[in-house]
C-alpha cells in the first residue's frame, strides 16, 4: 500500500487494527491441491496399463535390433527435418517480440529460443516451458518476467495454430485413420478437420483486424496483424509438420502409411502428451502410436519411436546444453585463466533449477536402466576382468544412487549445499556403477555432464539447512512414485517372457538380468516407500506465534538502521516475524487464508536476504501454505524468481528528491498557490518531537474519529498505521493548525540516517479545507529539506493501464482491488497525476506469488488482509 496515508473509508475498527492477531488463521493443508499430482498418477496410469496390454509378448532385444536396423539414410533426413522444425521454433520467438514491439538482436533471440525449446521439450518442468530459460537468457535484453510471459503465450498459441491445421488437414485428406483412434466414423472427422481449419482461418481474419480484442480463458488479446498472424499459421504448420515427418520418416516398412494419413495420428499422440504434462510426452504418445498402428509389430514401432525420440529429442537437448555451457565461455578465448570463474558467474544463478531437473531426470534414468538387460556384447567382456560380485553390487547400487537422485532433486532447487556435495558424489558413483554393471558409457556420459554443469555452478549452493528438514510437496510425491512405478513396470514388462519362480529371487550369474532387476526393484521400492512415509509422517511445524516477544528489541534495532521508510510497518503490532539465525535481517509476514504475505523485502542485512527467503518458503511449504512477497523492488526479483514465483508489476513507487525541491520554479509553481492561500488563511505547520505527543494525543484521537465518522470507514492493517496511543508515541507528529486550533496530523516515518520520510496515517477535522493535504504535505517537505532528509516518499501510484496491457490475463483486474483500499482516490490516474505534481522519480514495485489457478485466490487473501477483513473488502 502507498505510504502517503491517503486514506481510503474502507477499513476497520480502531480496537481491531491495532489488536496483535495472536488469532490470525494458520493455513490449513486441504485435499484440493493433491488433485494435480494425482490426476498425473491417473494418467500414467492409464498409459502403463495401454501399453502393457498392447506390448504383452514384447522383448526388449527385438526393440534394440530393430533401432539398429533403421537405415542410416532415413536417420539423416531426420536429422535435416528436425533442424528445420526447430528453425521454425526459434522464429516463434521473433513474431513474439515483434508482437510485443521489443527489439532484441536476431543472434540472442535464436540462441535463447533454441535452448529454452530443447530444454523445454525434453524436460517438461514448469521452470523450463515456462520461461525460466527465457528469462535468464533475456535478462542482458532488458525484457522483464512479464514480457517472458507474453513471449510463452504467444508461443503457445502458435504451437496451438500448428496442430489444429495439421490435424484439420489430415482429417479431411485421410479421414480413415483418425477415425479409428477417436472412434468416430470418416464423415465425422472430416467434420472435425473442417471445424479446425475453420477456426484457424478465423483466427486470421481476426489477426486482420484493427481494434477487435479477444478474451479467451482470461487473457484478453489484441489483434498482432494480418503478416504476423499469417506467418504464426505458417511457421506452427511448418514446425509440427517437421516434428512429425520426422517420426513418419523413422516408421518401419510395415507401416505402409502416407504421411497424410500418419500427421492426424502424429496430431493426437502429441495432444495426449500435452494433456498428460509428462515430459516429451513419453509414454502417452507410444500408446497412441501402437493404438493407432495395430498392423505394425510392436517391437519394430518401439524402435522406430526410440530413434525418434533421440533424432528430435535428445539431439538438440546435448546442442542445447553444450550451447548453453560454451556461450559465454567463447566471449573468454583470451583470458583462459579466467574461464572457469567466467562460466561459474554466468550459470551460478540458472544452475538449480537445471541441474535440479537433470538430477531427477538422471535418477530416473538410473531406475529404468537398472530395470532393463544389459547388452550381451558389452556383458560378456566384464566376465573375465571383473568378479560376479561387483557386477551385482554395481546393479543394485546404481538404482539405489537413482533412488537418491530423485530425492536429492528437491533439495538442489533449494541450493542447499550439502546435497550438493552428496549429489557430486553420487553423481560420480552412478557413473561407475553403470560403467561396471554393464558398460553402459552412454548413461555415464549424461551423468557426466550433469557433473559438469553442477560443478561449475558451485557457488550457487550456499545454504547450510539441513536435507531431513525438506518437506515434499504432493507434486514430488506424485513424482517419485510415478518414477519408481514405472521402473517396476519397464522391469517387469522387459521379462515377461520370463516364467516366474521364487528361485529368481537366489540366482546370481553374469546373465541373470531377471534376478537383479526384482532385487534392485524390491530395494528401491522399500527404501522409496519408508523416506517417504516418514515425510508424510513427520508431525507439522508449530504455528508461529503473531509477535516475536522478547526478540522485538532485534526487530527495533533492524528498523532503525533500515534506510527504508516502509520498514517501521514493522511496528504497527498485527505482524509476524520471521527472524534469521544471526538476528540481523527479517521478514514481516502475516497469514491471511493459505497465502502467507510478506510485506516488502527482508529487511536488515543484505547478505542474510536469500537464506530468509528460502526459509519463508520452507515454513509456508510445512504449513500447506502459498507465499506472496507484497510491494517488493525490482533489485530483489531474480530472488523470487529462484523460488518458482512470477512478478506482477503492481505500480510505481513516487519519491521526491528535496535538496531541488522548490515552490519557485517548474511543477512546484502549480503548489505555490495553494502555500500562500494557507498563509493567508491562518495556517500554521509544526513537527512535534515523541516527547511532546502525548500531551497532545486526545486532540488526536478526537479529530481520527470525527474523520472515520465522517467517512464512515474504520481502521484499516498491515500497511498502514492505526490511530492508537502506544502506536503514535513512537513517531514524530506532523501538525497543522488553523490558529491555535489543530486541523490535521500525520506520524511520520523518518528513517535513522536521514535518508527517507514518509506520512503514514493523514487524518483531518471534517471541517478542514479542501487543500488541508496538500498544504500538509508541501510544509512537510519543506521541513524535511530544511532538515536535510534526501527523499520524501509519497508511496505507490498504481498504474491505471494494467488492465489493458497485451495478453493480461482477467485476474490481474481482480488485484485491483488491492489498490483501490490503499488511497484516497478510486481514480488511479487522478492519483499518478496528483502525485505527478511534486517532479518525483517512479521506482517500479511487485507482487510476487506462484502463478496458475491460485493466484486469483492469492489476491483476494491480499485485498482482504490490507482492507481488514473479507466484509470490509465487499463492503
């Protein structure tokens, strides 16, 4: 809330303000946020049993024979199909800015779209296709967490205008087919087909228009232009074409299938692993292709799909990575004893999120290769060199290390930095181990180079919290054990042809693939479910208490230093704190719902700032609550950033500098007027020092009462002061006097080194004149300047035009309300304008909260907890 106190008729009771909220609602962990994870678990699910029915009589040395039977020719048209699908991906980008009207080099947007795409591809985590890449990468180019945003979306629909005219186009050229998947009769899908072009020509006639916006599913859209809407048809049509040649091109002889035909099924495996969230779409798209291809051995399609997955897939995930490691280590070519410290700068702060993915995805890879045969031609030579016994022990290792992998994951995305150092370990560990149990270089090769990415970021982990303390959240959870439900699967369906006997259970030979695979199974599955269930065990967290009691005296001693004004909110009393180990920074907090609002940045040592973050999240998290970091600057954004939360820029911040301020020249003339007709009327203007306002505070609470009354509002919180007696005597009174009779005040947050003041509560006799708050806050500024404060701080302007920006989604209005509880005036461009008068510099200010369907809920706990209360928010 702005912290000019101008202050709005909707808020509460005086007694209600200021009482410490010892009885604020704690969060309440409910069943609604399981539904993601374990609609996730459903589908796969229903993936596993599609494919273990389709694939019963399956063997996975028929698979690899057939993958090593492709023709090396059709390998490289894939190769030139695919660059050419990724081509067209990284002009995405390029429509997207011109859309947005942001100029950034051709080189930095094909590079930056090139690796956000692979990565995005392969990896499937929010953190990737949401735009963490993107934001990183675009960081140098000025472009801010919204633009990322708007570039995702614009993607996004690109990608959607791709496959609706594919698949419109298949299905009216070779309806049979698609026919059979979706069970529909051929007049059906030619339906369908032609209900997809239609719309995609609809979509560029609307593109054609001028000022006609659309709104769909709360993003409100502005007509990008008749070029660019025509190129986002043709380079969607052109990327998806190639992705799915690519697979046709792969497709073994008895497919017999023309591509007409195969792009509308290429269209609904791709669709299905959309709507499944899993990575590539793995799994899902295979049902659908073995579905939909009955005539086709399904050892032989596997192949096919396997070699798919790497031409298209894996391919430009290693360019990707290499590009993304060797960037900014090829600007360094003249100063290798620089290199490392160079590489270690630029990927430090991206390094969690990825090597937290690639650390995941490594354990998984782990579980699945210990769950398949080894290759006889790489087992063989490791009879005569190596005894039985390290061959089993390295089995049964390597899935236990994946096993940790997983786990470690969560761990990584906190920077915690002993699971850093077990992770290194491990790292190496599973390498020899897959080295050992069957030569298996490829797997240790990636291990290798989640090694290297994870060493050069080393610095990045500097938190010392411990990993026992790490609470998995229903999605982990729902991730681990769909990891480990699908390596038992891949194992038992890889020797199903096998005949079951308990004497597998005691056999060990260098060829016994079988026995291993149900021992390393029945480890992981018994360790995985144990971790896990202490987890869920562990009893919760006790709710912070509303006051930090006998550690207030910390919090005095951080406000007085702060150079802040905003932070002496610390002390309007209805706040929590949550305090770092040393005492010197803290975060003030309240609980509203399960939204859990820190008010601004940490305050005190800038060092401590991250580390408190990071424990405000883990707190929220052991609550079942969402964080939101209210009112914060744009310095602290890549930090909320880092925590998964997305920045919704909420206004600006307007402070005057005073050593030019003046009443002579520019602006200040227009306030000229206004001094001098005060000067005739009587008008007196004093700064009481806390001495003195005792003696003065019935006067005070009389005309706070005669204002609430007049304007039929009450108290309001959190932000903002409360007119009560051991709230005022802490802060130096501002008084305006008709005569000898006061008129009006303001306490005044004056921070220690003279660097800031600001009004907190305004409050006026009902009979005061109109220009009463202008002539209070010109005298206060000329008092400040004679008193040499550098900054008067007349707090946040909202931006009116929020609501109209490109792409902004409808709950962005919603946060609004937010706003029009924190002034005097419902009109926020009468506000800036107002504010405008005095020639202050704006500094942006943020929401920061995780974005998707919870945000809308976020901001109404917001609105309710500044308004004070969720009737006085209606009211």
């Amino acid at each position: 809330m702005p912290r000019n106190r101008i202050e709005s008729a909707t808020s509460r009771s005086r007694a209600e303000a200021c009482r410490a909220a010892d009885g604020a609602p704690g969060s309440k962990p409910g069943r609604p946020h399981w539904a993601g994870p374990l609609a996730a678990l459903a589908v796969l699910g229903v993936v596993a049993y599609l494919l273990h029915h389709e694939l019963a009589h399956l063997h996975v040395r028929n698979v690899l024979a057939q993958l090593h039977a492709i023709p090396r020719r059709a390998l490289a048209i894939g190769l030139l199909l695919t660059a050419a699908s990724y081509c067209a991906l990284c002009c995405y980008d390029v429509l997207a800015l011109a859309y947005l009207r942001k100029p950034v080099r051709y080189a930095r947007v094909l590079s930056a779209s090139f690796i956000a795409n692979a990565f995005g591809n392969n990896l499937g985590f929010a953190a990737f296709t949401g735009g963490a890449f993107r934001l990183r990468l675009y960081a140098s180019s000025r472009l801010t967490a919204a633009d990322v945003a708007m570039v995702t979306g614009y993607a996004s629909v690109t990608t959607t205008l791709g496959l609706a005219t594919l698949a419109g186009a298949s299905f009216v050229l070779a309806p049979a087919r698609a026919g059979l998947v979706l069970h529909a009769p051929a007049n059906g899908c030619i339906v369908i087909g032609a209900a997809l072009l239609a719309a995609v020509v609809g979509y560029g006639v609307w593109c054609g228009s001028r000022r006609l916006r659309l709104e769909i599913g709360g993003w409100l859209l502005r007509p990008p232009g008749a070029a660019l809407g025509a190129a986002q048809i043709l380079l969607g049509t052109l990327d998806l074409g190639c992705m799915g040649a690519v697979a046709w091109m792969l497709l073994p002889p008895a497919a017999s299938i023309g591509y007409a035909s195969f792009a509308g099924l290429f269209v609904i495996g791709v669709a299905a692993g959309i709507l499944a969230h899993l990575p590539a779409g793995i799994g899902a798209f295979e049902a659908v292709m073995v579905f939909a291809l009955p005539d086709v051995p399904p050892d032989a399609l596997l192949g096919s799909l396997l070699a798919y997955r790497f031409v298209y897939f894996l391919v430009p995930l290693l360019l990707a990575t290499l590009l993304f490691g060797a960037e900014e280590l090829g600007a360094q070519r003249a100063r290798l004893a620089h290199v490392r410290h160079r590489a270690t700068a630029f990927i430090a702060p991206a390094v969690p999120s990825i090597v937290g993915a690639l650390t995941f995805i490594a354990g998984a890879v782990l579980l699945a290769s210990g769950a398949t045969p080894e290759l006889d031609t790489r087992l063989a030579p490791l009879e005569s060199l190596l005894p039985l016994a390290v061959v089993e022990l390295s089995h049964l290792a390597g899935s236990i290390i994946g096993l940790a992998l997983l786990i470690l994951a969560r761990a990584l995305f906190g920077r915690i930095r002993t699971a850093y150092h077990i992770t290194l370990w491990l790292l190496v560990a599973g390498g020899a181990a897959s080295l050992l149990r069957g030569f298996d270089y490829e797997e240790a090769i990636m291990l290798g180079v989640v090694l290297v990415v994870l060493a050069l970021g080393r610095d990045a982990f500097h938190r010392r919290a411990s990993i026992l303390e790490q609470r998995f959240t229903p999605t982990w959870v729902a991730s681990i054990v769909g990891v480990v439900a699908a390596s038992v699967w891949i194992g038992l369906t890889a020797y199903r042809h096998l005949e079951y006997s308990s004497d597998l259970w005691w056999t060990f030979a260098f060829d016994a693939d079988a026995p291993r695979m149900l021992r390393a199974s029945l480890v992981v599955c018994i360790l995985a479910g144990a971790y896990l269930l202490l987890n869920l065990l562990r009893p919760s967290a006790r709710r912070p208490s509303a006051r930090v009691g006998s550690g207030i005296g910390e919090i005095e001693r951080i406000v007085e230093r702060s150079t802040s004004a905003l932070a002496r909110a610390a002390l309007i009393g209805d706040k929590r704190f949550l305090v770092s180990e040393t005492g010197a920074a803290f975060i003030m907090y309240q609980v509203r719902g399960r939204s859990w609002i820190a008010l601004g940045d940490p305050l005190g040592a800038a060092h401590e700032a991250e580390e408190l973050v990071w424990r405000f999240r883990e707190l929220a998290d052991r609550h079942g609550g969402r964080i939101v970091f209210y009112q914060t600057s744009a310095e602290r954004l890549a930090l909320y950033v880092d925590l998964g939360l997305a920045a919704l820029k909420i206004g600006e911040e307007a402070r005057v500098a005073l050593a030019p301020f003046s009443l002579e020249v520019g602006s200040g003339a227009k306030l000229q007027a206004v001094w001098q007709r005060a000067q005739r009327d009587g008008f007196g203007f004093e700064v009481l020092p806390r001495e003195r306002v005792p003696a003065l505070l019935p006067v005070l609470r009389g005309i706070s009462d005669a204002w609430l009354a007049a304007h039929g509002a009450t108290e309001r919180r959190f932000s903002i002061g409360c007119c009560s007696e051991p709230y005022l005597r802490r802060f130096p009174i501002a008084i305006v006097r008709r005569g000898e009779r006061p008129l009006a005040f303001a306490n005044l947050w004056i921070t220690a080194g003279r660097e800031e003041i600001a009004a907190d509560i305004m409050r006026f006799a009902p009979d005061a004149p109109a220009f009463t708050m202008d002539y209070l806050l010109i005298a206060l500024m000329l008092w400040a300047r004679s008193a040499g404060i550098e900054w008067f701080n007349l707090g946040l302007a909202p931006l009116a035009e929020l609501e109209r920006e490109p792409l902004a989604p409808a709950w962005r209005r919603i946060g609004h309300l937010i706003f029009r509880h924190g002034e005097h005036f419902g009109d926020f461009e009468s506000l800036r304008r107002y504010k405008a008068n005095f020639d202050p510099a704006w500094e942006p200010r943020f929401l920061t909260a995780r974005g998707g369907m919870t945000l809308p809920l976020t901001l109404i706990d917001v609105s309710a907890l500044i308004a004070g209360g969720l009737g006085e928010l209606i009211a």
